[in-house]
C-alpha cells in the first residue's frame, strides 16, 4: 500500500506548520523559528569557547534503574503504558540566530516558551498524558572537542526529573540539532559527524545513568534524509539502498553506544527514527532495524496525513489546503495508514511510536482539529501505538496555566483514553 508524501520542495516552505517533519536538505538561513540554523559556540567577541568541566553521571529523580518495575517489562508493554504522549515542543530543541545570548534559558525561551517550571510539567500528568518527549538540540553551548555543556545537560535533567516524578514515560533525543547531521553523505565528513554523534550520546548516557526504565531515548529526533543519496520524493531508486544502508549505521551506533555506557542504559527502551521519519519510507522494506542484544528498540516515526489539513495552513502551488477533517473517507484513510505501521511493525515484532503529530490552528474549523487529533491518538492507541502530539507553547497546553488550552480538545482526546489504557 502506498500513500501520497510531502514533497521535499513542500516542506521547505512549510516549516510555520506545526509539524516539523519531511523529507529535505536542512539548511542555515530561514529566520523562522523551527527553520535549521547553525548552532553557535564559544563567547561572543573571543575565538575560544569558555571551557567549563564535564559532567558525570546526574542525579537520580526518578524510581532508579534497579527499582523502576517497566525495566522487566517488554518494549511492546512499554510502548502500551506509555498511552498519550505530548511534546515539549521549541525549547530545548531552539538554537541558530533566535538564540541571543550564550546561557541555558536563553536556548530554553529563544523561540517563545516561558522558562520551565515544575507546575508546568506536573500539569501535563494532571491533564492526562502520560508521556513526555523532549526535543533537545544538544550542539546549544558545546565546546569544540564535542563536550556539552554540563549546565545545559543538568537542566534538561532536571526537567525530565520533574516528569518521572510526576509518574511519567519522558523521551530524550537528539533533536534536528543545525545541519551538521545532513554532513553523514558527504565521505570527507562523515567520520566527523559519527565521532560528534557519538560523544554526544555519550555524556547523555552517563548523565541519566541512573535513571529507571520510564526514561527512553530516540536516535535522532528530526526526519532523517539524504536527498543527495536519494529523495523518495523523486520516485527514483538510484542510492535508496546507500542511504538505508546509511541510516543503518548510525543506528546501530546508536543502540552500542547506549548498549556500552553502563546503568539503567544496559536495558533502556530506546526509539529508532526511520528514513525521512514518514510512515511510508520508514516502514520500507529496505529499512533495517539496529541489531540490539536486549531486543528492547521501537520503531519512530511522524504522521503528517493527510498533508493538505494537517501540514497546510494555505495553499501552495503544490496543494490547496483544506480547513475541514472528518467523514468517513477520512476516517477510512487514516485507519488504513495506522493498519499499513501496525502490520509492518507486528512483522517484524516490534512496537511502534509516532513521535510526532499534530496540525496548524490557522484556517481551521475548530470541531475539525478536535476530530483528527482525537482520531490519530485513539486509532494508534488501539493498535498499541503510542501518539505523541507536537505542541508547541500556548498552542495546545498553555505553559503559564498548566493546562490544556481548550477543555473540549481535552476531553474528546482523552474520552475512552482510560478504557483503552486499563
């Protein structure tokens, strides 16, 4: 089966739109916020980073890796407990020319969210979700040998602490990041990339050492794709088999580095983002899941259908956009998508989480929003697919309230949510 994608040249227009998925080459000069840019290191006026000492291994606020009952527990299950999961959308993830300044809570509010607090992240819980992903470009403050800052890495600890108190499932990535990652298909620098990759993971590894099994990582948090190897917007078969095979490597690195660094990340549940993150180029058959001696990996992706309701705020030369979701046509194409990402994963026995849904506001009939967000969360959920909607702040959950935004949205997404989770 085989369904309708965004192209690459869409997307490029379209990164306004709440998802921020596809399929593209990133690049360092468009001035919205969710737009790639190159992250900046180092003081501003001086040639030299100011060096500060790594971190070790963080403090604990969740139950501990020994403790914690869900390291016993299969992926599958996991993924199933893990119910609905929201984002923590344009904040940690921020970096490039928006960011001014050189400290965390700059990175943390560059882009338009309040500083986090405790009462925030509590609220997510009160309000019913019951995981929380947060996107983190890491290369924010990084010095020049790949070391993070160790106060950037003790604040986004903190705040996933804050989560695993709250009884939450919370996912930790490596987030889009600049454009150093579309370097991996250039030969001349991508043992570069894999040694940045790496280390990176490295010290993410020591500093949640300690942490149980309600922590997960993702591989890479963004839509991985190397249209310079292959675009499947193209249609084309030509390097399809190098970039899978690319792709491969770096997860499989992924999964040893965590696999090697000791802890709770000995038997983690660890998330692997398929080719250009969609569906249909993640559920390929040239795909290839790492090899992990735990057996403990889900697969990652993004949902963005139907593009021209949830992606589309106007239209484009490419698409008209429409304002409307609903009936049973649409309800017939969703399941058959949600059906095409459970067969495949139950093929290969694995589970499945969609890291990222969700649909602009702008020109669209309200009741039409409610009905494809409640859809896409209760038709993954009863495939045993974890939904993760991306928000952004005071778009769906009002950081300053700590609360769901709109009370009806909150209550069609989570009617029958109980039912479905007990």
């Amino acid at each position: 089966m085989r369904f309708r994608r965004i192209t690459a040249a869409m997307l490029a227009g379209l990164l306004s739109a709440a998802l921020l998925s596809g399929c593209r080459k990133q690049t360092d000069s468009a001035p919205a916020p969710e737009e790639l840019q190159t992250a900046q290191t180092g003081t501003a006026g001086t040639d030299a980073p100011v060096r500060k000492p790594s971190r070790g291994p963080g403090p604990v606020y969740g139950q501990g890796w020994r403790e914690d009952a869900a390291g016993v527990l299969r992926t599958a299950d996991v993924v199933r407990e893990m119910g609905y999961g929201i984002s923590l959308g344009n904040t940690f993830d921020c970096f490039g020319s928006r960011v001014r300044g050189e400290t965390v809570r700059d990175c943390e509010t560059a882009w338009g969210s309040p500083p986090v607090t405790q009462q925030m992240i509590g609220g997510y819980a009160a309000e019913g979700f019951r995981t929380l992903r947060i996107p983190v470009s890491w290369s924010n403050m990084i010095q020049a040998d790949n070391q993070l800052d160790p106060d950037y890495l003790a604040r986004v600890h903190e705040v996933a602490g804050w989560a695993l108190r709250a009884g939450m499932y919370v996912i930790v990535n490596l987030h889009r990041d600049g454009s150093w990652f579309d370097d991996f298909s250039d030969p001349s620098k991508k043992n570069a990339c894999m040694a940045k990759y790496t280390r990176i993971w490295q010290q993410i590894c020591t500093e949640f050492s300690g942490e149980g099994a309600h922590l997960l990582f993702e591989s890479y948090g963004g839509a991985p794709c190397w249209t310079d190897l292959w675009d499947p917007a193209l249609g084309a078969d030509f390097g399809r088999e190098d970039a899978y095979a690319l792709l491969a490597e770096i997860n499989q690195s992924f999964v040893r580095t965590v696999r090697n660094s000791g802890g709770g990340n000995a038997r983690r549940h660890l998330l692997i983002t398929g080719y250009a993150a969609e569906i249909e180029t993640a559920c390929d058959p040239a795909a290839e899941m790492p090899s992990d001696p735990q057996d403990r990996c889900a697969l990652a992706v993004h949902f963005s259908s139907p593009a021209d309701f949830c992606v589309l705020e106007a239209d484009t030369d490419e698409m008209p956009a429409r304002d409307f979701w609903g009936g049973n046509n649409d309800l017939q194409q969703l399941q058959a998508q949600m059906d095409f990402l459970n067969g495949y994963c139950a093929a290969r026995k694995i589970p499945a989480v969609i890291t990222e849904f969700g649909c602009p506001l702008q020109n669209k009939e309200p009741d039409s929003v409610r009905q494809y967000l409640s859809a896409v969360c209760s038709e993954a959920a009863a495939r045993g697919i974890c939904p993760v909607l991306w928000d952004t702040s005071g778009k769906f959950y009002d950081r300053r309230q700590a609360r769901m935004t709109d009370r009806l949205l909150r209550e069609l997404l989570f009617a029958g949510a109980e039912q479905t989770y007990a």
